[in-house]
C-alpha cells in the first residue's frame, strides 16, 4: 500500500501564514511516501512567492511530486511567460513540469495543464496525452494515478468552462490504465468517478492554504492506495491545526469505482460562507 499526501492551491501571496506550520506538522505525521501538489503554489508566479513556496517544499518530507497551475505562470511579465513560463516553477520544484514516480504499488504521472494563452481555462494537446501515457509506460500491474491542475469535469464547483482538450483526455485515460485523477484549482474537495467514466475515480482537492476559499475550509488529502482501491481522508483545517475526518473507502468493480458504505459516511468539512 502507498500513502499520498495531496496538497493543492497553496497559493503563496494569498496565503494563510499561521497554516504554514500546522500544514508542515500535519503531514509529516501522516507519514505519506510521498507528497503531491497539484499546481497554483504561487498566486501571480513571482519570484519572491515561489521562494515561500521553495521554503514550504523543503519543509515538507520527501519525495515531492509537482505539476503547474495557471497561477503559477508569470502574470506581470508577459513576454517571461511565452519565453521561459515555467522556468520559476521548475527552479522552485526542482523538478520538470510532468513528472513521473512509481514504487511497488503505485506509479503516478503528471501532465502540465496550465497553458500561456489559456491562462485561466487551461489545455492539454494531443502530444501531452502521448506523453502522459508514455509515463505509463514501466507501470506494469500498478495502480496509475494522473496528475493534474484542470478538472476533467464539472463538479462540486463550476466557475469556469472545462480546458481546451478536456474530453480527448478524459477519453484517453482507461486506454493508459490510469485508475485516479488528482486535481484541483476550483478550491472545492469533491470525490466520485467520473460521469461517463467510472472506471477512472476523479479526486479533487481543495485549497491547502489559500484565503481565497469557496465554502469550504483549507485542507489536504491523504489516499492510502492498493491496486483496486482506496482509502481517502480529508485533514481540514480548524484554527491551528489540521484535523483528519472520517475517511471514505473506495473499491474498483468490473462497473467501476464503488464507495464502501459499510466502512462508514465520510464526514462533510465545516463550510465558512465562500470568498471571492
């Protein structure tokens, strides 16, 4: 079995300083073999906000696994984003843009959503797609899990139109083998396959410490993996520390991923009414 720490929307210069540390604390003790963060680390990708984010990174245990957000490309300087866009997220990261990591249960691939002229609405191309499977590649019989910043779909929050390319993804996922995709940008936790697609389970994430909530409180997740299921928990943030709720256990049947309602209802984060 392989524990993920998911963290998502960090959001550095619209951040919560005083979640810095109870995030740091918090997922260090769930002892995760590795820690995934699903883009926006920045708010407007300046150096100085990537340097806090480089910071936490360092902060946090290893290994790290980091895809961009939109937010995370240049937004004062926009001949910086069409020259070298992600060179500040790699420098912060240390790391390329789409990684890949595996170990005995689990492989993960990443692919960069976050696109120079579709700043806010996001895009995948055809050659992402082949190199998304590509990642795939040396994963045998694990459990593949996608990685990116875009929902593929429509869910708990709707606030902008789905990416260019969403639907050819989407698609292409259960020829790759890809069981889970973990995302974010929306700022809402939300956790079902996919409508058309429920081989393939679709896990968004919220905001781990950004201000800029929409009715629900800052947290991160933990998935505990095995090759047909999983187990997800949601740490949600109250005051000054993140408290783990109850989790939901999913399995992979032959008609796709079904909830376990024996092991018990997770419970729903504590909402605060939604900010802009």
């Amino acid at each position: 079995m392989t524990r993920i720490a998911h963290l998502s929307d960090l959001h550095f210069g619209a951040h919560e300083p005083g979640l810095i540390d109870p995030l740091c604390e918090a997922v260090h003790a769930a002892q995760p073999d590795l820690v995934v963060i699903s883009g926006d680390l920045a708010q407007r990708g300046t150096r100085g906000q990537f340097a806090k984010a480089r910071a936490l990174l360092d902060a946090l245990p290893g290994p790290r696994f980091c895809v961009p957000g939109n937010h995370d490309l240049p937004h004062w300087n926009p001949i910086l984003r069409f020259v070298d866009g992600y060179g500040r997220f790699r420098r912060a990261t240390q790391g390329p843009t789409e990684p890949v990591w595996r170990d005995d249960a689990t492989a993960l691939a990443g692919i960069n959503t976050a696109h120079r002229l579709h700043w806010q609405r996001g895009e995948i191309d055809p050659g992402q797609i082949d190199q998304l499977r590509h990642g795939f590649d040396e994963a045998g019989d694990r459990l593949r899990i996608a990685v990116m910043h875009h929902p593929l779909e429509h869910a708990a929050l709707n606030i902008d139109p789905l990416m260019v390319g969403a639907g050819r993804l989407l698609a292409a996922l259960p020829g790759m083998g890809a069981r889970i995709v973990l995302s974010g940008h929306v700022h809402v936790s939300y956790v079902a396959p996919f409508t058309d697609t429920p081989e393939v389970l679709f896990v968004q994430n919220g905001t781990s410490l950004s201000t800029r909530r929409r009715g629900e409180d800052n947290l991160f997740l933990t998935l505990d993996t095995g090759r047909d299921r999983v187990r997800i928990t949601r740490h949600v943030a109250d005051g000054t520390r993140y408290v783990p709720h109850h989790p939901e256990h999913w399995s992979l049947a032959p008609g796709g991923w079904q909830r376990d309602t024996a092991s018990g209802a997770g419970v729903t984060p504590r909402t605060r009414s939604a900010r802009a």
